[in-house]
C-alpha cells in the first residue's frame, strides 16, 4: 500500500499501511527534507514517529510539530514537501 498525505485548510492526513494519522496545521512548527538518513533526532526517542518504509528509501522528509517530531521515509520527497508546503 503506497503512502498518501494530503493537506487542507485544517489539517494534514498521512495514510500509510494501517496507520492513520492527522495533524492540526496549527500545531506544524516545521517541514523539512533531511538527506542525513542514518540520523536521529535530537528529540526525545518517545516523541517520535517514524512512517515509511526504510528499506530502499534514501529521502526522509522531517516535519516537526508542538509535541512530536514525524520522519517520513519516502522516495517522493519532492512531491510530499510540496503537498505539505501549500
């Protein structure tokens, strides 16, 4: 099942396998592409949420919120910052 994230006026849906997550637009600090993929965040460990598969994949994209940091593996980096970037 391909990963599907979308953006609307509200709020941003990340659907991915079974998972389904929405973030409130308000609560998104930053978006970000990260090309250091064998990095950890500074973040505490339990504040993140890892989506994607890291197989194969060489892009991350980093979208930080009030309370949670999101890495988001994928290999459309440039179509998923521009859906989250609008």
């Amino acid at each position: 099942m391909a990963m599907t994230i979308t953006k609307n006026d509200k709020e941003v849906n990340i659907k991915w396998r079974v998972a389904d997550i929405t973030i409130p637009n308000e609560d998104i600090v930053s978006v970000k592409e990260d090309t250091n993929i064998y990095a950890a965040t500074d973040e505490n460990q339990e504040n993140v949420v890892r989506i994607g598969s890291t197989f194969g994949k060489t892009n991350r994209i980093l979208l930080e919120t009030k309370d949670k940091s999101y890495i988001i593996y994928t290999h459309n980096d440039k179509k998923i910052l521009n859906e989250l970037n609008k």
